[in-house]
C-alpha cells in the first residue's frame, strides 16, 4: 500500500483553476504572477491574498520553467501545507524529510534544496556555515524553492533530535554503508542524512542513524555530487511508494 502524502504540494495553472480552488475553499498558499499581468487578474489576485494566500509577483521566464502545462500562463498557484509552519508541525508531516550537515558550498545547497523540493519532501534541514550571501545564493541557485516548501537553517544535533521527536527513522547516505538504497525499505516517515562535500558525515552523527545506505559507485572520482546522490535516494523511495507524478 502507498504511503503517499495525501496534502502534497499542487500546482494550479492559468486563473480558471485558480479560481475555481478558491471557491471551493482549497488551501492556496502561494500565487505567482507575470509583472505586468492583466489588469483582469486583479480581483483574483485580491481574493487570494483574502483567503491567506501570498501573491509574489515573478518573470516570464520563470513561470514558463515552472509551470507544467505546456502554454505558459500569467498565474500559477500552489496549494499544500504552509512552508512557514514550526518545525515540530513540518516533521509530523508524512512524506520524507532530509538533513545536509556540513554541505560547504551554497551552490550544492541550493542544488540539493530543489532536488528535495521536485521529490516532493516535507522539508530540508541544513547544516552549513553559510552567511547570509551564502544563504541567499543557495536559495537562488534552488530557484527559490523555499516559496514551496520548508528549507530550515538549524544544527545538525537539533534538527536529528527533532526528527526524533516526530518518529522518523533516520537513514544516513554514505560509503560507510553496506546497501545500496534499493534494497532497503525506503517508506514511510523518514529523515535522509547526507554529509558535506569534503569529509561525508561526522561521526558522531553517523552512529546516531538507524540505517547506513551506500551508492554504488564504479569510477574513478572517489564519490558523487550530494543532489545526484540526493536523486538515486529519493527516486528509489518514489518507486517503492509508488507516487504518481504530481502534475
């Protein structure tokens, strides 16, 4: 049986499907607009943002990447749960969460933030000694993906402890680990852990995990890039849930 999150993220496309979520008291957190859209779309705009939803206005371009209809539109919404809820709230959530402690380079960050984002997880935690440039290029480079769902900034040592507190079992990905991702059970409430660039996962953090996972490899580069790995893991559980395709 699927264990599939029943209030995962929705794409809303053009201002028919907008509208009609709205009257049909759907929880719309998020409107994206084209500058310059038509007046038209104006009193929809006003009944969204009075229903508690923000409206955020964007690019042509980066509606067009967004969308997944094949003619662009001047509007896309988002309805699912609130990116913004606390921590405790996010992780009692179903669906899988991941945490990145001591990821060291805010592009890999941000490439990691949306390939958790395109899975469809509750949220990423991350670990990284980032200042707020660095925080706000990995946040760039995800194409802003913390407007859909939660991306928090937290130690590593809290954001397991919290996982713990919600019941998730924690499955760390690393050459220490003697399973490939297929050939363990990867449903359920889970939290990933993924190591930095450099030295993988600390110790101490490793040995707090239920389950060590380990990516075959067959090169000579010693190791893959966090979001592929990311990817193998989280396609995997995709599979073994047997989620159909969000759009």
């Amino acid at each position: 049986m699927s264990t599939r999150d029943e209030s995962a993220r929705r794409q809303l496309a053009g201002e028919d499907a907008i509208a009609a979520a709205l009257a049909a008291g759907e929880a719309i957190r998020l409107v994206l607009v084209k500058r310059g859209a038509s007046g038209s779309l104006a009193p929809l705009l006003e009944r969204a943002r009075a229903a508690g939803a923000a409206v955020r206005e964007t690019s042509a371009n980066d509606l067009r990447r967004m969308s997944a209809t094949p003619a662009p539109c001047e509007a896309l919404a988002l309805v699912g749960p609130d990116p913004a809820a606390p921590l405790d709230a996010v992780l009692a959530r179903p669906g899988c969460a991941w945490l990145l402690a001591g990821v060291a380079y805010p592009g890999n960050a941000g490439y990691a933030i949306r390939t958790a984002e395109v899975s469809g997880a509750a949220a990423i935690l991350l670990d990284a000694p980032f200042d707020a440039a660095g925080r706000r290029l990995a946040l760039r480079t995800s194409m802003h993906a913390d407007r859909f769902f939660p991306v928090r900034w937290i130690a590593a040592g809290a954001a397991l402890d919290a996982a713990r507190a919600a019941g998730r079992r924690v499955v760390a990905i690393e050459d220490a680990g003697t399973r490939a991702p297929w050939e363990a059970d990867l449903r359920g409430p889970l939290l990933f852990v993924l190591g930095g660039e450099r030295r993988g996962i600390a110790p101490p953090l490793l040995a707090r995990c239920d389950e060590v996972l380990r990516i075959p490899m067959r090169g000579f580069v010693p190791a893959y890039n966090v979001q592929a790995a990311m990817a193998i893991a989280a396609g995997e559980r995709l599979r073994q849930e047997g989620a159909p395709p969000a759009h």
